[in-house]
C-alpha cells in the first residue's frame, strides 16, 4: 500500500510542477519545493518495495519448505504398493521440479497480484478525481487486456500440465537407467534407452516451446492494448486542454498519461 501510494503520487507532483512552468514560467523555489517531494516519495516508494521483496521471498521460501516436508511425509507414509507401482523418477519431479515451479510463480504472483490491485484501484482513484471523461475511456478500452490475458492463460495452461508430465517422464527414464546401468549393460539396452530418451526429450522439446511461446504472447498484448488506451487518454486529453474544458491543464493530462501506463 505504501509502495503504489507512494509511485502514483510522484505523477501527481509532476503534473503540478509542469502546470507551474506553463503559468509562470521557470520558478525554480517552486520547482525546487516539488523536486525534494518527489526524491521523497521516490525513496519511500523504494524502501517498501524492497522490503514488499524481502518479505515475498521469505514467505515464498517457507511455503515451498513446507510443502516438501509435507511431500515427503506423505511418501513415508506410503504403501509399499504405491511406491512399486509409479515410476521413482517421477515422484522425485514433482518434489524437486514441480514444487521449485511453484516458488517461481509464488515470488512472482504474490508481489504482482497485491501491487497490481492497490495499483488500479489508486489509479482509478486518482483519474476520477481529476477528470471523469478521460477516465471513463481508461476504464472502457483497459478490460480488453484483461480478457486478451485471460483469453491466453486458459489456452496455456494445458500446454504447462502436459509440460509437467513429460518432464516427470523424462526425470524416470533417467533415474531408472543410471540406477540400473548394469543391467542396461549387460542386457545391451544402451541404444534403446537413447532412442526412449530422444523421443521423450522431443516431445519435451515441444510441448516446453509451445507453452513458453504462448504464454510470452501475453506481455505483447496487453502491451498493444495499453498503447490504445495510452493513444485515446492522449487525444481526448489534448482537445480538452486545447477546449478548456472543466479546467483541465497540461499538468493534469501529463498526470493522466502516466496513470494511462500504470
């Protein structure tokens, strides 16, 4: 809360002072007054988000702790059944793999997910305070990301489920072999398990390019979104300064633009 305050009031800050040079020129006390708010706000906006980082990554850290423990006392506590009937090298994937896939999405979920709600709300906040009309053209065209997000997240997420189940695939047939190698050798299976192997690690191959490509058409996306929002914030913003409508100033458009990006 203090980090998405503190950044979506340096905005604020240069609006004012951008509105102060156009009335009056240069007034560099002025000027000087806004400089030291905003080093403030930047230095407060800095130290929460580093300390928002130390506490994700610990918490992150922890969970992941947690869940191994709870991973691995559920396999002591296995049947000797179960153990037999699944491949080893898959259990041991999902231990280490799967759950180091976890803390990934959690150090990067946690800090995006929080930040970027308080972010939106502030920023619709502060938009509607300084002109509804503009905000009401941010608040019509930026849903549009959303869904385009939404739109790629459900396509990819079976390609990462499928990602998951060859790499725990893969992770046995190693596991099995080098465990076994001197009934490999003795069998001559050398070339088959190779052959076994580069048909897994193709597949893997695949199905790891296509969900990384995937889900990376997200960021684009929303991004061509955000330059139309950007664009629209802009020209209706411009012909309001030009019409003087409702006492809107350049100040305040400058304001705009950077919560049009937030």
């Amino acid at each position: 809360v203090i980090s998405v305050i503190a950044m979506l009031f340096i905005p604020v800050l240069f609006g004012d002072a951008i509105d102060c040079i156009v009335e009056r020129g240069v007034q560099w006390q002025a000027l000087k007054t806004v400089f030291i708010k905003t080093a403030v706000a930047a230095g407060v906006a800095a130290l929460s988000q580093w300390l928002m980082s130390l506490c994700n990554n610990r918490i992150s850290c922890n969970v992941v702790r947690d869940l191994r423990k709870d991973a691995f006392a559920k396999i002591g506590a296995l049947p000797l059944k179960y153990i037999d009937g699944n491949s080893h090298g898959d259990t041991v994937s999902r231990v280490v793999a799967d759950a180091d896939q976890f803390s990934e999405g959690l150090i990067l979920g946690f800090t995006q997910l929080f930040t970027g709600v308080m972010t939106i709300l502030g920023t619709l906040l502060l938009m509607l305070r300084i002109s509804w009309q503009i905000a009401l053209v941010v608040v019509c065209i930026t849903p549009v990301s959303l869904l385009v997000a939404n739109f790629i997240a459900k396509r990819t997420y079976s390609m990462f489920q499928l990602q998951s189940k060859t790499r725990g695939e893969q992770t046995a047939l190693i596991d099995e072999t080098v465990g076994g190698i001197k009934l490999v050798r003795a069998f001559g299976h050398e070339n088959a398990s190779m052959e076994q192997f580069d048909e897994i690690n193709e597949r893997l191959e695949k199905v790891s390019l296509r969900a990384i490509f995937f889900s990376s058409l997200t960021n684009p996306c929303t991004r061509f979104v955000n330059s139309v929002v950007y664009a629209g914030v802009g020209l209706t913003g411009a012909l309001m300064c030009i019409g003087g409508a409702g006492g809107f100033t350049v100040g305040n458009l400058t304001s705009f633009l950077n919560y049009a990006n937030q």
